[in-house]
C-alpha cells in the first residue's frame, strides 16, 4: 500500500511538473501567436499604406460561383466606400464602353484557359470621373490543376498617363521651338551621345535625318578642330562642367568651313543628378574673322602707340595702369613693368589734389574730354595733357612742355573743354506685332514728332493717321507689298504729323521677321527726322539761285557801266560846250545826274555779287531824297502832284551810298 502511496505522489509530482511545463508552452506559444498577428497586421496596414500610396487595389474573383471581391483600395481607386462587393457585371460597367469588350475577353480568357493578362485601361468612377487604370489578372489553381479562383490588382494611373501626356507635350514643343531658332538648338544624354539636333543643322550641313545621331556632327567638323573639341567635350561630361568652345563646321550648300560657338548646359533632376546636356550652335564666323582682323589691327595699333612721341598711359575706373607706353616710361622715369596694375594715385601720390587729379576725375565722372597743362613738382616738369574718358578708364596724352613753358611763361592754362556726346538715337524705333496688329514705340516718337505712346496707340491704323494725305497711299501700300512678298527690308520718304499739326519729312525703314514656315510674324524698324535736312538742303539750293542771280546781276552791272561811261562822258563834253544860259543845259545836267545815279547803282550790283567793295559812308537821307525829289520832278512830268516830306530831325545813318 505503501509502496502505491509513493508511486502515486510520484506520478503526481511528475504531472505537476509536466503540467507546469504545459502551461509555459502554452504561454510561450500564445506570445508567439500574439506576436504573429501583430507583425501580421502592421504587414496588412503596411500593404494598406502601400496600395494607397501606390493608388493599387486588389481583386478576386472565386470560381465556379463568380463571386467578386475588391479590396478596400480598390473601393477607393472606383469612388466608392471601403467594403463594398460589386458583382462582375458591376465591376466591368466602371469601364469605359469601349473597353468593356476587352475587359470581357480578359476574364473569359483568364478563366477558361489561365491566360494572365496586364493591360491598360479607362474607367468612369461612380463620381463620373474618368480614370486611366492598369489592371492585372491570373488564374489560381487547385492541387488537381483546375482552375478555382482569378485574382489581380487595379492601379490608378491617370496622374502617370497626364505626366506622360505633358512630357509628350512639352518634348514636341521643345522640338517646334528648337526648329524655330535661327541657330543650330542641339541636346545628349548624361552620357555625352548627341540624341537631338533641330533643322538648321540639317539646313546647314546637308546631313540626311536618318543618318544615326552618334555619326551627325563629327565629320563636319574640321579636321583641325576634331581632336580639340572631342578632348574638351570629354572633360566636361566628366566633370560635369559647362560646355563652351569655337570651332569650324562644314557647310554642306558650298563646302565652306564656318566658325561657331558652341555652348552646352548640364541639366539637373530635382535630386542633382545630371540627365541631359542642352546645346546650341551659332554662326560665328563674320565676327570671327572681324576678331582675327581686329587683333591684327590691335598689334598695328600697339606698334603706334609705341612709336608715337607723346607720352601715353591707361587707367582702367580703379585708376590702375593697364598700358604705358615708351614714351611715358621716359617722362614718368618709371618703367611699365614698375606700373602696370598699380594704383596712379598710389605711384604718384604728390598728384593727388592737383589739377591734373581734379582734371582727370571731371573726365571721368562727366565722360568729357579734358585738356590742360601741369607742373608736377617732384619731376620739374611741366606737361601738356589731354586726357580721354570711355567705358574701360581714361586715355592720356601728354608731352613735355618745360621748355616751351619757360619761354612762354604768361601763357595760361588752356580751358577749352569739350564734351563727348553719349546720348542714344533720336530715331523712332518701333516694334509692330503683324499677328495682333499692336505696334510700339520708344521714346523717339515723343521727342522727335510731340507724340506719346498714347496719343498715337499701338496699331497701324494710328501710325497711318499721322501720314500726309497725299503720301499716305503709296507708303501703306508700298508696306504692304513688302510683307506679302515675303522681302527683308522695306523703306520710304513721307510726311508724318507732329503733336503740333505740322509735318515732319521723315525716313521710315523697317525690316521683316518671318517664322520657320515663312509667314511674317513681326516687323522692327525706325523712322528718321529728315526736317532739317530737308530745310538745309533748300536753304542751299536758295543760296545756289541767289549766288547765281548775284554772278547774272555782277556781269549786267559790268556791261551797263561801260555804257554809262559813254553817256556820262558825251554829257560832260556836252555840258563844257554849250554856253552857261542855253535851254539845254538843265536838261543835259539832268542826264548827266542820272548816269550817276545808275553808276552808283552799278556799283550797288556789282556789290551784291561780291565783284566790288563795299565803301560806307555817313549821308544824309533829307539830301539824297531831296536829290531824288529833283530828278522825278524833271521825268514825271507836271500832270503828276509829287511831294517829298522832309524831317530836320532825322540822324545820319551810314550806308553805301546810290
């Protein structure tokens, strides 16, 4: 009994213990499940998180009752509340009705023969908004192969299919403005490889469109210039750095090597990484050989400057010397090498506060030419200086006049000043847009003709009101041929009314833009104030007349003076030859004071046209007119009352007298 007593507490102890060990399992076990579902349920609510973020939702369909089931994101991505159980013909109505029948075929496919399908699709929202969905199905199937269930997943991708619309957009606008530019537009990759050139370069270098992008640029470009532009282009895809470079392409019209510039920019996403290059190409060489002729000139200039005997130095708008020549060297006793880069008024700070400091200071701040002499102390010497401003510093000339100075010791600094003229074009200038009809001006149109943007406004209608009249015709049609017949340039003479009423003669030029397909688009030019001109230029024809009326009166005036010695010679032989009472004398005194009268008369031409010196003389007018008065008394006979009305009082004048 005993011994059943300890076998029984010992199978008891042993079950406690095994009990015991149970219930760890069991609590262990339960952590482990409790643990599970956790990690199961943030797993489902990272899924949720992910099908919104990613606008997808899932879908089943069990078979053979065709149940269908959508997730709750699936619910969302058709408008509708989460937990929502559309049936299959439900389902397939969110489609568009012309994709309906695709979708059928999908599923039957799917279903009868296991087909997958991924397809892009249209749907209407139980909102009435229309989407654009990827949906994806696959048939699942049993241990025996039979297929029991399809399954598959909606994802929203309208905002995808918007953005890939947009860049389709955008990427034909960038090629429509790229064909539109007058220059070569150009683009690569990240990787260097040309993968974009617009027309002008197939214009230009009669490469074919079709030829591969990688095999376009290289064999126009000069064979000097290959090698230089490849080690260049290199660097920069590399380093990511600008690309910025001339060289030589071949134009394919004539077989002429052109120069041009060549410019590329690094496109960066949001992120920073490089994507593309953006380039472009313009036509440089005009410029090119002005530069190489202007370099060649530059040397021949530099050769001057440096055999010139006045002294020369250059000062940028930091006062710092940027060129001194020989000569200057030689005045200054300083040695360019000595000077260059350094301030003026550091190296010769006993300037400061003199005339030459205030005179080169006026020059500069008034952009005025200025010209002066200056003793500078330290050197004793004084100097003649003429100083010219421009955009870069101050030029200055001088010489050394010490020893002219000292003989001439009263003359005085020179204050003739003169003042460069900086002003912009009087002209007109005008921007007339041809497809709105809307024209501008600057504000030459109000200086020169009185009249503001708004009195004249902005279309052709107001420009063609302020022509004359009689002009207006020829010009607006004239204009108008010039557009329609696709010409570059366009010009006329006209009247154009000013503020005031009156009329200007103007100069009126413009030029014509066309667009890539040849239609004009804009047309600039710029109308001149011919007025002045004009009047000088009828002034001189008026002085031309009058000098020839004046040469016509000159050889007039010599013929009749011959006559008049004749006749007042036979009068004062006429007059010593008759006795003192005889009628006749009077009479013959009368013809003999009328030839004076018509010589000094003579003489009156004959100064008009400059043939003779004038001679004036203090008269007395009362004796002249009463001189006249006895004259016309003895011609007009006594039929004729005439009265001459003298005045005491009146001064003498001088005049050349008749």
């Amino acid at each position: 009994m005993k011994q059943e007593l300890g076998e029984l507490a010992e199978a008891e102890t042993e079950f406690a213990r095994h009990a015991q060990q149970v219930e760890a399992d069991i609590v262990l076990r339960s952590r482990e499940i409790k643990q599970a579902h956790e990690q199961l349920a943030q797993s489902q609510l990272l899924l949720q998180i992910a099908g919104r973020a990613a606008k997808l939702g899932g879908w089943t369909i069990t078979l053979p009752d065709k149940t269908l089931t959508w997730s709750d994101q699936a619910c969302i991505i058709h408008d509708l509340q989460p937990g929502h159980t559309p049936t299959i013909e439900e389902g397939i109505g969110y489609f568009v009705a012309e994709h309906r029948p695709t979708i059928r075929r999908l599923i039957h496919e799917c279903e009868t023969l296991g087909t997958p399908y991924d397809a892009e699709l249209e749907k209407t929202t139980a909102k009435g908004r229309r989407i654009s969905v990827r949906t994806i199905g696959e048939a699942v199937r049993d241990d025996n192969g039979n297929i029991v269930r399809l399954q598959g997943a909606f994802q929203d991708i309208t905002a995808q299919k918007a953005a890939e619309s947009s860049l389709a957009e955008s990427q034909q606008r960038f090629r429509q403005l790229a064909d539109a530019m007058p220059f070569i537009v150009w683009t690569a990759g990240a990787d260097g490889n040309i993968d974009f050139s617009n027309t002008e370069f197939f214009e230009f270098t009669g490469v074919s469109p079709d030829a591969p992008a990688d095999e376009r640029w290289q064999p126009c470009l000069h064979l000097d210039d290959i090698d230089r532009c490849l080690t260049e282009w290199t660097r920069c895809v590399d380093s990511h750095e600008p690309f910025d470079i001339e060289y030589r392409m071949l134009r394919g019209s004539d077989g002429e090597f052109r120069w041009f510039r060549v410019q590329a920019r690094p496109i960066r996403d949001a992120s920073g990484m490089l994507t593309s290059w953006y380039g472009t190409a313009i036509d440089i060489h005009e410029t090119k050989l002005l530069e190489q002729s202007a370099t060649k000139y530059a040397s021949r200039l530099t050769t001057t400057l440096e055999s010139i005997t006045d002294g020369l130095f250059i000062v940028d708008l930091e006062w710092q010397f940027t060129y001194v020549n020989p000569e200057a060297e030689r005045l200054l006793m300083r040695t360019s090498a000595d000077l260059l880069g350094k301030s003026m008024w550091d190296e010769f700070a006993d300037a400061v506060d003199t005339v030459a400091w205030a005179n080169y200071r006026r020059a500069v701040e008034e952009n005025t030419t200025v010209a002066f002499e200056f003793y500078f102390a330290p050197l004793e010497k004084w100097f003649d200086v003429k100083a010219y401003p421009s955009e870069e510093g101050l030029a200055v000339y001088f010489r050394d006049i010490t020893a002219l100075h000292e003989h001439h010791e009263k003359l005085r600094e020179s204050d003739e000043r003169f003042r460069l003229l900086a002003k912009a074009t009087n002209d007109a200038i005008w921007d007339w847009n041809l497809t709105d009809d809307s024209r501008w001006w600057n504000d030459g149109l109000d200086v020169l003709f009185g009249a503001t943007e708004g009195e004249t406004g902005f279309t052709i209608e107001s420009w063609t009101k302020r022509i004359h009249s009689d002009d207006r015709e020829k010009v607006v049609a004239d204009l108008n041929a010039a557009i329609a017949n696709g010409t570059d340039g366009w010009s006329a003479e006209y009247r154009f009314e000013r503020l005031d009423g009156t009329f200007a003669s103007v100069l009126d030029r413009g030029y014509v833009i066309h667009d890539a397909d040849g239609v004009p688009v804009r047309m600039i030019g710029g109308m001149t104030d011919l007025t002045e001109q004009k009047n000088l230029e009828a002034q001189l024809l008026q002085s031309q007349k009058m000098e020839a009326i004046g040469q016509l009166a000159g050889g007039i005036a010599h013929d009749f003076n011959n006559l008049l010695t004749v006749i007042n010679g036979y009068s004062d032989l006429l007059l010593r030859s008759i006795e003192p009472d005889s009628p006749h004398e009077k009479r013959i005194a009368a013809i003999r004071d009328a030839g004076d009268r018509a010589a000094n008369l003579t003489r009156q031409m004959l100064a008009f046209s400059r043939k003779q010196i004038l001679a004036p003389k203090v008269i007395d007018v009362n004796e002249i007119v009463d001189g006249m008065n006895k004259l016309l008394r003895r011609i007009i006979g006594e039929d004729i009352n005439f009265t001459a009305v003298l005045d005491p009082a009146l001064l003498p004048v001088k005049v050349d007298p008749p």
